[in-house]
C-alpha cells in the first residue's frame, strides 16, 4: 500500500515537473483569451454548424463515391464549390492518377451441402478482388489466422476456399485497436491463399456486431502469385458456415462475383486555405478524405471527416479568429484503395519545399469527440498536451500520442506533427464499410463538436506554433 | 502569462497535496489486484454482457410501461424473474401506490388560419395533464418563459392557448443543462397559465433536434388552481406556429386529448440482493427506473439503467468478487411521473435502520461512459476521486461533484454519497420521451460497457467503504 502512495506522490511530482519546462515557453501556454475564442468556436459550431447540412448534401445527393467513380468526380466538384462558397484566399485541385475497381453486379454467394440444399450469405467483394469468371465452387477450410493457414498441409488447402474467421477481439475498449490487429486477414488473406494453391478467400466481416452486414475495405495481391477472388462474410454468415464446417466438412461454398480492375482515372484531392497573416509560409493541413467505398453513402467513412475539416475553416472565419499560420482544408481522394491522394500531397509539398507545421486529420467516424492522438517528438507531443485544459470542457481533453491517419501518413517527417481526431469508437466498426454506413447515423451535435475541437486545435497550432 | 505559468504550478502543487491524505487512508488506495479485478470486470461485460439482451427483452417483449400499466406489472415480474435467475441471496418486492394516467385516444391539434385551413400538428399530452373534453379551440400567445407570460396584461391570455416557445440552449455541451433550464415551462406551464386565464398550454419539446417528434413529460397542476390541458408540440411543429403567428397573430390551435387521471394502483420495486460477506449491513444500491413513458419502449429512459443495475451485480457474481458489503439492484417504479418508488425506497430504508454506504443510479441513457456525478462530502468525493485512475482506462475517469438522479434523491441524508452514472448526453435528448426511445438506438458495447463501469464503481465501495 506505501509503494501505491508513493507512486501517487512521484505521479503528482511528475506533474509538477512537467509543468516546469512550459516557463520557458510562454508562448504555449494557453491563456483567459485562449479560453474565450475557443469558446466562440465551440459556440459557433453548436448553434450554427454547416457540417451536419453539407454531410446531408454530400451523402444524400452524391452518395458512395469509391476513388474512379463519377461520385466521386462530383464529389470533387462538390468539394470545391462548397469551399469556394466559404469566401478562402485560395482553392485548388491537385491532380492523381487513382485505381479504379468496380463491383460489377451484385455478389451471390451460397453453402452447399452433401444434399445440395443451398444457405444463401451475404457476401461483398473486398476492394481490389478479381471476379470469379461465372460461378466459382469449392470446398472449405477455414483458419483463425495465416500462420494457421501457413501450418496447414498443402492437400487441405489446395483447391479449396481459404475461411479466415478469426473474429475482432471485443475486449479492447478501443476498437480502433481490435480492427488493427484482425486486419492481416482481410488485407493479405487472398494472396496467402494462394500460395498454398486455394482457388480463394472468405474473410470474416470485421466489425464488433452480430448481424449479416458484409464489411468491403481493400485487399492486395502480391507480384507472382495467382489472383484468386476474396470476398467478406458477414459475422452470421462466417459463424453459420463455421458451424456447417463442423457437422460437414466436405461442404462447398458457390461464389459469384463480376469485379474487376480498370485502367486509373485521373482525379483530385481538393485543397481550400486561408493565408497566415504572420507566418504564410507555414502550413497547418485539416483533412478527411473524399473516397469511400462504393456501399452505404460514405457518412462516417468519411464524409463526416471532409465536413469537418472544410468547417473547421468556416469556423475561423465565422469567429474573426484570422490565423497566423497558414491553414488548409485537404479533402484527400483515395484513402480506401490506395492513398494516391495522402502520397501526391506530400510528393507535391515535397516538391514545393513547403513547410508544414502540423497535419490534423479526421478518419475515424464523426461521434463525440475525444481529444487527439499525436505522432511527434517528445517534446512536440509535450506542447499541444499542455493544451490539455483547453480541450477538457469540451469533453475533448484526450491528448496522447497514437495514430495520426493515413492520409497524412506520408507527411511524416515532412510536418512536425501528425495529429489525428480521436472520438468515441464504439458504434464505428458496426457499420464502416458497409451499406448501412449512412447519413441516418450521424448525430447533428456529436459532428458539430468534432469541427469545433479540430478548428480549435487549428486556432492554437496557427497562433503559437511548435 | 506569468500568472498562467504559476496557476499551472499551483494546481500541480493542489494535486501534490489532493495526494497526500491517502497516506492515512490506504484503505482507499486502488492497488494491482484492484486494477486487474476491474480489467475482469470489462472483459465479462464486452465478452458475456447480458444488459442488451435483457433490454432486447425488456423493451421488444413488454415495451412502454408507465406506472399504474399492466405493461409495468409485466416489467416487475420480468425483473423479479430476471434477478431469481442471477442466484442472488434474495429477491424480493416492496410495495408502493403509483399515480395511474392514461394518454387515451391518440391527440389531435391544428393550426386554423383565418381561412379555415389546418395545418394539422403532431403532439403529445404531457403526464399527467387533464384532456380537452372534446375539441378545443382558441388564440395562441406566444412565450419564452414564465417570466413573460406573468409580465402580459391578463387580456392578452384570456381564453387563449400560451404557448411556451424558449429553446433548449444548445450551446451547453452537457445537453442535461440545457434540460434542466428549459423545463419549468413543461413542468410548471399549465398552472401558470392557467392562473392568467389561458385555457391551455402548448410547449416546445425538450430536445435539442429538429423534427417532428413531440416530447412528453410530467408536469403537475397547482392547488387551487383550474387544471387546463398541456400538450407538447414538436420543435418542427413550434417553429411553424410561431411562423405562422407573427403573420396571423389571430390565428388559432384546435386541441384534442382523451388524457386522464384513474385513481393510484398498487405496484412495486423489484430489489435483489448479494450480501456483503464481511459487513452485511452496510448497503451499496446500484438502480434504475422500471417504469418509462407510454410512447416508444423506454429504451434508454430507463431500461439501459435497469438492466445495467441488474448486470453490476451478475458481473460480480461471474469474476467471483464476493463483495464485502451488501450490494443491491433496485429497480424503482414510477420515476416519471411521481417519484414514488425512490420515495418509499428511501422510508423503508429509514424506517428499517438501514446504513445505506452509497446509492448509485443510472438514468442518463446507456450510452458510452464518461464517468461518475457525486452528491457527496467533499471528504467523501476525494475518496471517491481517488479511484479515477481505475476507470480512466476504460473511458469512464470523469467523477466530479454532479446531480446523482431522481429515484435515489431520498436517500439523501441516509447514504453517505449518492452517485450518478454519467454517460454521452449528445443524443438522448434526441429521442427522450418520444416514440423514438427504441432498442435500436441503443449500442450494445455502450450499454455493457456502461455495466461494468458501474460494478466496477460497485466492487471498490464493497471493499473499502466510504
């Protein structure tokens, strides 16, 4: 019990400590004027956010614009006169080459057993797959993971579907972290397969729900191994072919499936900024991206994201709160199936010798804000959480290091610190990448908080930098 | 900024200080053991909860139950079934009278111009309200507030319809604050209007959305004074009579409610036990309210909270963490519309001698967890806070002082600490007292994660005490 009280005593003189170095630094330390604009921010967004209503548009009007799609085209335009409409300094396109695969017509998918009789499941295409050439049949085996599959002899692979069924851990609170760590089999599972001579893959939806939603999200082959079809189950259908698998494991599953690679089509990511009135040359990105999959309508994946950021903008503005860095709204195209937009940003900021402060991205679904997560130097990580208690009434307070996002993952090292947006995780995975990740799950105030704490973030990043 | 630096030492010096009373309390000091009991305590609930199910059945099987219902003598034999099943050491009821109001036939309102044309509204009586006996018609006066309605000359609301108009503040990121300001004019509307001669009164839902959707609620007549009908009408349906008013400020509201008043009906909490092993007679109460408003299913108002008391105690049965002091689930009836069940909860209590140690309730929804609202000493509350490192990890750290709930607010003065269960109040108000208060709004990761934050709360107090 002493050593516990001696530990809440070194925890408290940590603390004390950590505080110490901000002396030195005065221009990090939030002040009353700090706490008075962020508040207008906050105050902005609640009574008179235009995220909520440029989601509506952007799901409703457009709606699923997987990278290559003519949504997706519209979505750009779309992009780009609604930030015209915010009255920036600048808006602009960046050209990207991006994939473009397509579903074709619906996936059937059905068990057989020794009698024939067909269980039909709900199935959808992972995002890269080939198609099956007509109906495709085979037997099972089904493993928790590719070691497993890895282990198993030839013979009981060849010919067959790969089953990957190893379901996400629902003991993380963060389900962020589950997705993570169940995601090899979706990612690699078809190339796996393969090279132990399986004709395909089925993968286990990933997603924290019992229902029968199949969850799409990208896949990819490796050079000099056969391209065999890989297709999402969803958890009832993975549990119910487990189960067939048990009583009979001589079953077949038929797959049909019309997807296939086009060539790339030429796209965009849509960049709107409002000039620093300090430090120009200093450059604070806010983004989401533009892309989603082809079902559902690309709400919290990631509509709620480029809503966000372009509000984010809107909010400064809106307070009088002229920044002092430079600030962009990026709205990246091609997060899902490749990130050409995240990469052509940083080849182009690269190229343009620009200097980037931070990145902020959003990527994790529009719920009610948490706080940041950090990718930095220690000592940079230290700055924006002696921000803490700016963020804390705003039940945003949860500054630590952690993930930042994809898109602007290939800044790292070209911006001083990648931030990304943390918000409540838990009903996130029950509907992304699926036709149920729809405007109708987007709460209006959950949203509007989101803009608010990443504008906030902005306003400090572009008035003290780092 | 100097002043900023030192208040941020102070206050690491405050949490310096805040530490070292815990020396002579170590009894209170969370240790390893009790880090990794609570880790059991949310990996039993995200694994094996069964507070969704429950709700499923609880909300799809018998649905709304008002008090004095025969659906809400349906929920107090499901919850004494519910909890015989647990194995708890005793189950048992305690009986108590409830008001029994029937909403009657289905409410009708219109808007009439002077042309004679309806614009037909969607409302609902508010509890307890008397009906219109037959159709109602008169003026409307509009108001924000029971300031401005006492303010008017006495001509300007004779025999007309006040119409309470003030918004909830959406600028409150607690929305329970917002509630809490805007709700005299539900609660206390009637009356007052009555008072000045208005023969009814129409309020503007409690809700921060915008939609269709009428809200109801208790509200309550005064002695002596003529009880008139009470109707709330959407925020949709408010914004457009207000509309509509400043162009036709003679226009008129027909009104039509079969509501009434039966006399009381005899029903019960449902109360289970685990009795402390080493100090039986000191009681922790973990509980929510059984009954719920007629429309929807009382969903998240308050069968999350019932189903989560009921879960605290079978979560600690399933970890083996035998408490040391008695823990019970209280399923209070009547919190809606008359507090009568936490009213006799708290007289049996006394009335037996019981030492209740702490109450703690969960009647804000079942919604990602935040944290813990104490109604306690301040002594009693450091103790409490004490333990936020045993909660921080699992997203509910956040115990501060706060308004604890309704059924267990008699128990003020008999238990040491009362205790409310905070969660995400972004989206309750959305759906609170509506037809939209269903299963499918609530989350099954929030709901059990919110269970286990409770047993966890739970399991603490049983073994240290306050």
């Amino acid at each position: 019990m002493m050593r516990t009280v001696l530990l809440r005593r070194t925890l408290a003189l940590a603390l004390l400590l950590s505080a110490a170095p901000l002396a030195t630094r005065a221009q990090t330390v939030p002040s009353a004027t700090d706490s008075a604009n962020i508040r207008r921010i906050y105050n902005e967004a609640l009574a008179q956010g235009q995220s909520y209503e440029n989601l509506r548009y952007l799901t409703g009007q457009i709606g699923a614009r997987l990278s290559g799609s003519p949504q997706a085209a519209q979505a750009v335009q779309w992009g780009q006169t609604t930030m015209e409409k915010l009255g920036l300094d600048r808006v602009y396109l960046q050209e990207v080459m991006v994939p473009h695969w397509v579903r074709g017509k619906p996936e059937k998918a059905s068990i057989r057993g020794d009698k024939g009789k067909g269980v039909s499941l709900n199935v959808a295409a992972l995002g890269g797959s080939v198609g099956t050439g007509g109906k495709l049949r085979a037997g099972v085996v089904e493993v928790q993971s590719l070691a497993e599959l890895a282990a198993l002899p030839e013979a009981r692979v060849k010919g067959k579907f790969v089953f990957f069924n190893r379901p996400m851990n629902p003991l993380y609170v963060e389900t962020g972290q589950a997705y993570g760590e169940a995601g090899d089999q979706r990612r690699s599972g078809a190339a796996a397969a393969a090279k132990r001579g399986a004709v395909g893959a089925l993968v286990r939806s990933l997603t924290l729900a019992h229902d029968d939603l199949p969850h799409t999200g990208t896949m990819s082959y490796q050079e000099g191994v056969t391209q065999v079809p890989a297709a999402a189950l969803s958890t009832m259908g993975a549990d119910e072919l487990s189960q067939l698998l048990k009583a009979d494991s001589k079953l077949t599953v038929e797959l049909e499936m019309s997807c296939q690679t086009l060539p790339d089509v030429k796209s965009y990511n849509v960049v709107g900024e409002i000039k620093g009135s300090k430090y120009p040359d200093q450059i604070i990105t806010v983004g989401g991206h533009l892309d989603s999959w082809d079902l559902g309508q690309g709400a919290h994946d990631d509509g709620t994201g480029c809503v966000q950021s372009m509000e984010a903008l809107r909010l400064l503005k809106a307070t009088g709160l002229r920044p002092e860095r430079t600030v962009r709204a990026v709205l990246f195209m091609n997060e899902e199936n490749g990130n050409r937009g995240g990469l052509k940003y940083a080849e182009l900021a690269k190229a343009s010798n620009e200097n980037h402060l931070a990145a902020i991205e959003s990527d994790g679904g529009g719920f009610t804000p948490r706080g940041f997560n950090i990718e930095a130097a220690p000592s940079v990580v230290r700055k924006i959480v002696a921000w803490q208690p700016l963020f804390a009434p705003y039940g945003s307070g949860l500054l630590a290091p952690g993930h930042a996002g994809t898109d602007i993952g290939p800044l790292k090292g070209q911006a001083k610190a990648l931030v990304g947006y943390d918000c409540d995780s838990q009903r996130y995975f029950d509907i992304h990448h699926t036709a149920a990740d729809t405007f109708d799950k987007v709460n209006r105030r959950e949203l509007e908080l989101g803009g608010a704490s990443m504008a906030a973030l902005v306003y400090l990043l572009s008035k003290y930098g780092l």
